[in-house]
C-alpha cells in the first residue's frame, strides 16, 4: 500500500507544479495508427478497421505479461478469462470462450487441447511475444467456425521478415514477483548470417524459463457465498439426521480447520521452451521456417481428485479408497504438457496477373499433455497431432465506380487428430478435417469505405471406436460500411449472419471431468449454430485526445452451450451441451487524453468500460451461465525520457445474472501501481519495472471461471524486471 500512496503523492505534486508552469503538453502514441493484419488480408490501421480491434505492444505488453496468454489480456476492453489457476487462463472474448475464440500464434492455430477445456494451458507464449493483435466479434471468414466470437493472435518473430538493423537486435529480460516467489527469464535475437545476391539470411533464436510456487491470497480459497452452501447443507443434513454424535462433530471441526487460507494449494507451475528460425528475406518478400520446443509442468488448483473409486466388496476396503482418494484431493493433480511444433512462412509481392502478393502459412504440431496424480501416475493422457495451413492471394487495386476496389481470395486447411485416454477420458478419440475458402473485397470512395466477404467451410468429425460421423457445411457472409465524417471522426457498422459447426467436445463428450467438477454429456445431434449479428463503431480522434465506442447485438439460431441439469453422475453434477436461441449484445468503450504537463512528465489520463447481457430463449431463469459482469479500468499515467509512472483502479461489477445452480459473484476493486525506469540517459533500451498489483489485497474471483468459487486470484503481489534491447 506504501508503494500506491508514495506513486499518487508524486503524481500529485507534478500536477501542482505544472498548472502552476502552465506547461504545454507532447503529443502521445497513436495506437490506431498501428497496422493491425488479423483483421482482414489487406492491411490497415487499427484506426481504418470498421469492426472492433487493438494491438498490445511495446509498454503496455511488457508491463501487463503474465503466465498465461487470458490473464496477460484480461485487462483490455471486452476481455476476461477462463481463469484456471496461473498456469492455464483462455481468453473470454464478449462472453464467449472456448472453440469460439481462436488462440493464434502469427496466424496459425495453437494445434493444442485449450479448446477442449479450461484447465488446458493454451500453447501460446506470452514472454516472447513481439505484439499481440485482438478482433472482437465474428472472425469466421477468415479463421473459421473456432473464430465465431474472435481471435487472438501472438507475433512472436521466430521467422523474420525483415533485416536486424546493424545485422543483429534482440531484447534480454529477467524478473520475479512475491506473491509466488517467482522468477523469469527470457530473450530472443535476430542475427543476419549472410547474403545471397539481393537476398539476406536471417537466424532467430529465443528462449524462456518460469517457476513459480503456490500463490499467496488474501483469505479462504473458497468463496464466502459457497462456504455459505455448503454451511447450509450441512445444517440440512444435520437436520434430517437424528443419529449424529461428537465424533461427528469433530470430524466437522476438523475440516472447517482443513479449509485453505492464505495460500491456494497447487498452483505453483514450471515453464520452460524456445524456438529457432530462419528467414531468406529479399526485396520483395521473404521465405522462412522455425521450430518450436514448449515443456510445461503446473497444478491444478481448485481441491479436484482425478481418480476414480472402484467398487468393493467389505467396509474396510472402502473405507481404504476413501482415504486415497483424500490424499489425491490433499496432494492435488498437475498437468504435464509438452508441444513440438514446425511453422512455415512466406511472402511474396510480384505481378500475379490479377494479383500483387502471395501469402502462404503452415504450421504442424506434435502436442500431448497428461494429468498426473499424486502417485505419480498418469490419469489421463491427451494428445493432438495436427497441422494447418493458409494461402491468400491479395488482389491488385483497379478502379470502379469513381473508387478503388482491393480484395483477396484464401484456401484454410486444418486436420486434427485428438484423443484422450484413461480415467478422465470424457471426449473419445475423434479425427477432425475441415476446409475453408473465403473472399473479401473492399470499396474506397472518398470518405466512404464498403467491405463485403464471404466463406464456405466442410467441416467432418469422426469417432475412432465407432466410426460415428458428422459433417457440416456452412455459408458465412458479412458487409460493412464506414464513413470518415471528419478528419476526427469516423462511424462504421458491420452486419454478418455465420454458420458454425459443432466442436467434438461439444457433440461427443460422456464423462467425468473432475478438473471442472462435472460430467460432462454431449449431443451428436447438434446441428450448425447459426448468428445474425450487427456492431456499430464510433471513434473520435484528436493529436491529444481519443474516445471509441463500439456496440453489438448477437441473435443466435441453435446457440450451443454447456449447463448444469442438477442431477448427478458419478458424484458429480451433470454438465450438458444443449443448444437454444440465444442473444448477445453490449458494449465497449475507451477514452484516452493527455492532462497536463507537470515538469519532465506529460500526464495522461485513460478509462475504459465494458459491459454484455447474454440470455437464452428459455422459460424462467434466461441468464447464459459463466458472463462477465460489468467492469472497466481508470488510469493515470505520468510519461518522461527517464520514468514512467502509472497508477490505476480495476473495477468489475457484482454478477447477480447467474444461471440456474450458479452462484452470484461478488464485484471488486483493485488497485494497481507500475513504475519503469530507464535509468542511463545514452541507454534508453535498458528498462527497470517495478509494480504493485492488487495493492490493497482484495479477494478478487472471476465470473468466467469455472473455479471462481474456489480459486481465487492473487493477493498483494510486488513484480520487478530488468529488460534490455540491443
């Protein structure tokens, strides 16, 4: 709390010293000048882009980076996450997640199991990270029906496309945090080897390394409203039940003082990996290939056992599994998970006849991870072999109309080869395939900007043990308009209506899944889900002040969703996938502006909100289950040549819009402080972070998480890091 009140007094005195100099004030980085190019094959800024997009880059990656790729985004506007303990976190993308949002690194899959289920870490390495680009909404024309409700996509650099300046650069950074005892480390270089005529070769290597010990939190790790159930169960079955003695009662003792306080059991993770590439990079594009190595080792937090209790013959030898499946919840379940993965880039610029450029992308991965018990045995083992590729042909530019026409045409393959075996095998071997081609063209007229684009998609999935098969094909179209009123102001809106095929898990599923204490059950007859949507975007922009506005209404045919039925399988509450009309719609708005000038620092001030309602078409309770509540971040930042200086207050709503047997959850505010020095003036690349997050040490729970009664975030944490560029 010191740190919070040290960095706000001296916030505070830089503004009474620059509103009594009357200072003028540095323009700031513009962001929606950033070329953003997840969002559609042509290339355009963030700020030319109609449908809702942003970049995290430079700083704000650097001082937001976390272990996984849902908690290092969790703070941009729109997005929460699946959070799972530190060691696995997806992205929730407007209150979508799962097979909805489509993790990529540079524009490939992650070819992993995160899909799957939340406690499965996404492939996907934050600390090597160059940028991260983020659609909101529909991406499916070009993803695919696993980018129904967005995409995140990681550049991380490991093929160049361009020549290191000087013929080397990379970036060295190491770092900890007390809240875990963690420690990091991690670094990558591009090294120009040689020339080949006008041809340049171009080496990339990078590396990380991260350990962490279980995580200190403020209180109980189970929530107040939950330990209030259980509290009431409890009295329940102690008054049904005449026959209790004080043995009882003590055993009842004995577990109140068993609940986890202070330190959330099993969540300490180890993350180790790195990646080389090589790049052929000449004057009009460039060709390359890299490899990957990614080793993973974390628990699963949340007090779940993965085994499984056999029958038995007398009361002894029952109660002898009762207490080792004790000792597998006591010692808690961690997964091991390993990737090897091949990717394969190229560019191209030339005279294609009716084409300028040529892109082509490849990626294939080897993944498997298990869950180990606390034996030392594996419960259960994934896998997923698969590979993916891309090839896009953008269109030269001809007139029409008074206007410029631009467009591309893309071909997607992807093939997945995915099975689970062993005591926690829920989803049965199956081997996916799916096919897309997509188009998408655009129309320049002075002030006005039209975009049209369409997509067919063969999707088949098939169970191995049964031959059991499903196939789908699907139609998706979207148009857009955007209007440049003023050189400060421009209005866009989108419409789409996109069919997307059912996941594996989704349609196959029968089974335990103790890591989300469920059973979870599937239905092979789902059909297509189908979504008529509409978002509308407002931006303002000044040199020192910007405001954006974007606002979305949803309507679903056949929604697919998984939801609690209150009945009971193996000890466990049933989960089904069931599909009904549904409807999506809400908001998220930014505004960013420079204050003042206090001495050396330029003050600016930021705040964003965000906010969506789901429902389904239902009798009685209509709320989808797992929605993020209302939340938004207001900022105050002091930036100079030497420091800079942030404070912040993280703001989500209570969740009262729960769904049949969810519980409530309880808002929070959180206070955050980040300070970054670069301390030698002829140096500027060498960076020291220093932060104070959640500073007041609330006991913050997230809605989106299926373990959000049990495992909360954590408490009062202090980080440092030492980066360097060169």
């Amino acid at each position: 709390m010191n740190t919070y009140l040290l960095l706000s007094s001296a916030t505070t005195a830089y503004i009474a010293l620059a509103q009594g100099a009357g200072a003028q004030i540095e323009p700031f980085e513009n962001k929606e000048d950033q070329i953003i190019v997840t969002a559609s094959p042509i290339e355009r800024t963030v700020g030319e882009t109609i449908i809702s997009t942003s970049v995290v880059n430079g700083e704000e990656l650097q001082r937001r980076l976390e272990n996984s790729i849902g908690e290092t985004l969790r703070r941009e506007p729109g997005i929460s996450s699946t959070y799972f303990g530190p060691g696995a976190s997806r992205p929730v993308i407007r209150g979508l997640t799962g097979d909805r949002i489509r993790v990529l690194d540079a524009g490939i899959g992650s070819i992993d199991a995160s899909a799957t289920s939340p406690d499965h870490a996404a492939a996907v390495e934050p600390a090597t990270a160059e940028k991260i680009e983020i659609v909101r909404g529909s991406a499916m024309l070009l993803y695919g029906s696993s980018a129904a409700g967005g995409v995140v996509n990681v550049f991380n650099g490991r093929i160049p496309s361009e020549e290191p300046e000087g013929g080397i650069d990379g970036a060295l950074r190491i770092g900890g945090a007390t809240v875990d005892d963690s420690i990091e480390a991690s670094g990558g270089f591009d090294l120009k080897l040689g020339s080949f005529g006008d041809a340049a070769l171009v080496f990339h290597g990078d590396g990380f390394y991260r350990e962490a010990e279980d995580y200190n939190i403020p209180g109980f790790a189970e929530s107040a409203a939950f330990r209030a159930m259980e509290e009431e169960e409890h009295d329940d079955d102690d008054h049904d039940d005449d026959d209790h003695d004080d043995d009882d009662h003590d055993d009842d003792h004995d577990h109140e003082e068993e609940e986890a306080f202070g330190i959330l059991e099993n969540s300490a993770y180890e993350t180790k990996g790195g990646s080389a590439g090589l790049s052929l990079i000449f004057d009009n594009g460039f060709f390359g290939i890299s490899g990957t190595a990614l080793d993973t080792n974390y628990g699963v937090p949340g007090g779940h056992g993965h085994g499984h209790e056999d029958d038995h013959d007398d009361e002894d030898e029952d109660h002898d599994e009762d207490e080792e499946h004790g000792e597998e919840e006591e010692g808690g379940v961690t997964i091991d998970l390993r990737q090897r993965r091949l990717d394969l880039h190229g560019e191209i610029e030339s005279d294609f006849a009716l084409f300028q450029k040529a892109k082509i992308r490849i990626g294939y991965a080897d993944y498997e991870h298990a869950e180990v018990e606390p034996s030392g045995e594996i419960g259960t083992l994934f896998t997923n072999e698969g590979w993916e590729g891309r090839f896009e042909l953008v269109d030269k530019p001809f007139q029409f109309v008074g206007g410029e026409v631009n467009g591309a045409i893309g071909l997607q393959y992807r093939k997945r080869d995915f099975s689970a075996i062993g005591e926690e095998a829920f989803v049965p071997p199956t081997n996916s395939n799916q096919i897309g081609v997509f188009t998408v063209k655009e129309l320049s007229l002075e002030n006005w900007r039209f975009e049209l684009g369409g997509r067919y998609e063969h999707t088949t999935h098939e169970v191995e043990a049964t031959g059991l098969e499903r196939k789908f094909d699907g139609f998706s179209v979207s148009g857009g308009v955007g209007h440049q009123i003023h050189e400060s102001v421009f209005v866009g809106a989108t419409g789409f209506r996109t069919e997307r095929a059912p996941s594996t898990e989704e349609l196959f599923s029968n089974g335990p899944h103790l890591a989300t204490n469920a059973f979870e059950v599937g239905d092979p007859n789902l059909d297509e889900e189908v979504a008529t949507g509409v978002e509308a975007t407002l931006r303002l922009q000044t040199e020192r002040f910007r405001f954006s506005v974007s606002g979305y209404h949803t309507s679903y045919d056949d929604f697919i969703y998984e939801a609690a039925t209150g009945g009971e399988e193996d000890e466990l509450p049933v989960f089904q996938f069931f599909s009904n009309d549904a409807t999506f719609r809400g908001f998220e708005a930014q505004v960013r502006g420079e204050v003042l000038r206090a001495g050396v620092f330029d003050i600016h001030a930021d705040a964003s909100v965000d906010y969506v309602k789901a429902t389904i078409d239902v009798a009685g309770n209509d709320n989808l289950p797992r929605i993020p509540p209302l939340s938004g971040i207001i900022g105050l930042e002091a930036r100079s040549q030497f420091a800079d200086i942030r404070a912040e207050l993280d703001y989500a709503a209570r969740q009262d819009d729960v769904s049949e047997f969810e519980l409530p959850t309880n808002g929070y505010q959180v206070f955050n402080a980040f300070v970054t020095l670069r301390p030698f003036v002829h140096q500027p690349n060498v960076s020291i972070r220093l932060s104070g997050n959640n500073l007041t040490d609330e006991d913050v729970r997230l809605h989106t998480s299926f373990l959000k009664d049990m495992v909360p975030l954590p408490g009062r944490n202090f980080k440092f890091s030492l980066r360097g560029e060169f």
